[in-house]
C-alpha cells in the first residue's frame, strides 16, 4: 500500500476552507442565498466557502510572485524567474475578478518578507517544490468547488500553467 503525505502548507490551506465551511453553517429557516434550504438540514453560505478557496488560491499565488522577486532581487533577471513572474501577476489578476465577479474582497497583497535562496540551483529547486505544491493545492480547491464552473475553469488554468509551463522551466534550471 502507499501512503500519501499532505505537505502541512496543504494541511493549512484544508484547515481554513473547512473553518470558513463551519463558519458559514447556520441551521436557519430562510432558505435565501442557502443550498439546504429549509429542510432542516444544516445550510451553508457558498460565498463564505467560495471566499476560503479563492483566499487559498491568491494567497499561493501572490507568495509565489513574492518569491520570484527575491530571487531576481538577489541574482539579477535571470530565467526562468523574469519569464513566470509576470505570469503569477497574470493569475492574481485572474483571481482578483473571481473575488470581484463574487461581491468578495480581495486579499491584501501581504506575503513579502520571504527570504532569497542562498544560491540560484538552490531558487530553481523551490520553484520546482513551489510549483508542484500549487498544482496539488489546486487539486484541493477544485474538489469544492463543483458549484462554480467559472471558479473551476480559472482554478484548472492555473494548475495547467503550473504543471506544463512552470513546472518544466524550473526543471531545466535546476538541472
């Protein structure tokens, strides 16, 4: 049998979205903007697990940008760093109207303060970790988010550029 370990970063992320699912349960009656209507049953507020998925994903996304301009900070506009950076600001972007198109604030862009790898090998192997993490943080998010088509296609999107762009660059740097 294999085992699979969660990354805690991943275990992190789950923990929020379920604290905002709970944080949204309600056992009311009224039955407008719930999914359980009033059966009784215990309802949930779709924006309050919406905004914890999209907060999980902008968060993951504006930390990677964070980390991309350290590296270029310290070791000058070397690649593939120069070439991904502008493409995190592009999924931000992405995310930002998800939260818009919602009613939903927007995240203050607070990571910074990351600190540089000590070496460039060493910054093309945490984007190589940084990108497998977010592809699998993405498998996550789309789990709960079956009710959002439009939150889904932007969600795969992302994992896509991950997997098949990102991913491969940060491979040939750091071999």
């Amino acid at each position: 049998m294999t085992s699979f370990r969660v990354p805690a970063k991943h275990l992190l992320i789950l923990l929020a979205i379920l604290l905002f699912s709970i944080v949204g349960c309600s056992n009311s009656d009224d039955d407008e903007g719930t999914a359980g209507g009033s059966s009784g049953t215990p309802t949930f507020e779709t924006s309050a697990d919406l905004n914890g998925y999209l907060t999980a994903a902008i968060y993951d996304e504006y930390k990677a940008r964070d980390t991309y301009r350290v590296v270029i900070a310290k070791f000058g506009e070397v690649r593939p760093f120069t070439r991904i950076m502008p493409s995190e600001e592009q999924h931000i972007s992405q995310l930002a109207t998800l939260f818009n198109t919602y009613g939903l604030s927007v995240p203050s862009d607070t990571v910074g303060g990351l600190p540089a790898p000590a070496s460039l090998s060493e910054a093309c192997s945490v984007g190589v970790q940084a990108e497998i993490d977010n592809a699998q943080m993405y498998d996550s998010l789309l789990y709960g988010t079956g009710n959002y088509p439009d939150v889904q296609a932007v969600f795969r999107g992302l994992q896509a550029a991950s997997l098949e762009q990102h991913l491969p660059a940060f491979r040939r740097c750091a071999n």
